[in-house]
C-alpha cells in the first residue's frame, strides 16, 4: 500500500483516514492520557470467589499500547471508581502511576493531575464509561468511549471505539493518538530492547 501525503508510516494512514479530522486534531494535542479501568481495561466483568475478587481479565494488546503511549513521551493514569488489588498488580507490572482507585470524584481528580503536570484540561484525554465518567468526557480535551457503553455516556464523547472494552479498545485509542501525533510509525521501526520486549 503506497502512503498518503502527510503520513509517515503506511499503518497511520489506515487509521487517520477513518477519523473526523476535528477527532484527529484533539489527539494529536494529548500529552496526558487517563484511563478509566472497568469497562475499559477491563470487559466490565467482576469474577468473584469466595475470598471475594478473584478474576479481572485485561487484554495483552491494550496493555503494550499503553506502553508504547509512554515510551513516546505521553503520561498515562488510570483513575478507577472501584478498589481492586488485581488492578493495583496490573497497572504496576505495566509501570503505570498514578493508578488511582476508588475515586469518585473523577474530575477534580483530573483536575489535579493536569495541574501537577503543568496542562490544560485541552491537552488531557480521558476514556470512560459510566456515569461517574460524564463529568469529565464533557471537560478533557480528547474525550473517548467504548460501543458497549449507555448510549448516553457514548453520546458525550468526541469519539468512540470500535472495539469494546477490555477488547481492545484501549490499544485502539492509543493506536489513534500516536497516529495523529506522527509517532505510531517509529513503533514499527524501533528494536524489542527499545521498547522493552516484554510480554504485556
């Protein structure tokens, strides 16, 4: 497939050319991505057992794109309504901080991390997907949902996924954002040993 004008990298022209370019102009301006976790990183299930909490399956996929979002200079937190020590193990085998749990007041919780990172709310994107999410998807700059949302969560969102959470979605997202900011490109160049190799 021969690139389109603009692009550097075949793989950004097949994503940018499905998105709205008022979509494509919010994420190239991210610095700070924020992630809600069930339901995104997550397919929204809660397995439990009879210790409570057993189970909370995350997607390999979303997991490296998170990484690859970091590697080319982008933040990345996760801010969870819910406590859930299986989050904790994963978002630190993932090298991600802050991951917040049981918050509830999601925006001033945002507010806060664009501060001490010294952004505008416009240079912050956040993906959720419930209603304690709406206050700050009608904030950031880059709001972004999943299909299997309430239509009315999805409907405040600059763009949704096609992917449903914990399938995927997350990796689509950060696919998106590198692409529009010229980066996704240097991920297909770049050597394991650069990026980590490791098994996300």
């Amino acid at each position: 497939m021969n690139e389109q004008p603009g692009f550097s990298h075949p793989a950004e022209a097949q994503i940018l050319a499905r998105i709205d370019p008022g979509v494509r102009a919010r994420a190239q301006a991210i610095r700070l991505m924020v992630f809600d976790v069930d339901g995104i990183l997550t397919d929204g299930s809660l397995w439990y057992g009879e210790h409570g909490e057993a189970i909370k399956p995350f997607n390999a996929l979303d997991g490296h794109g998170l990484r690859l979002l970091r590697e080319h200079g982008i933040r990345v937190a996760w801010v969870s309504g819910r406590k859930s020590a299986i989050t904790a193990r994963r978002a630190a085998e993932l090298g991600i901080a802050p991951a917040l749990q049981g918050i509830h007041d999601k925006i001033t919780t945002i507010e806060d991390l664009a501060r001490e990172a010294g952004l505008a709310l416009d240079a912050v994107g956040y993906m959720g997907d419930d209603i304690i999410d709406l206050p700050v998807l009608r904030r950031v700059g880059f709001a972004v949902s999943v299909p299997n949302a309430p239509f009315y969560v999805s409907q405040a969102a600059h763009w949704v996924t096609s992917l449903p959470g914990g399938r995927g979605a997350v990796r689509e997202c950060c696919d998106l954002i590198l692409a529009a900011q010229g980066r996704l490109g240097a991920c297909f160049t770049a050597s394991l040993s650069t990026l980590g190799g490791a098994i996300q």
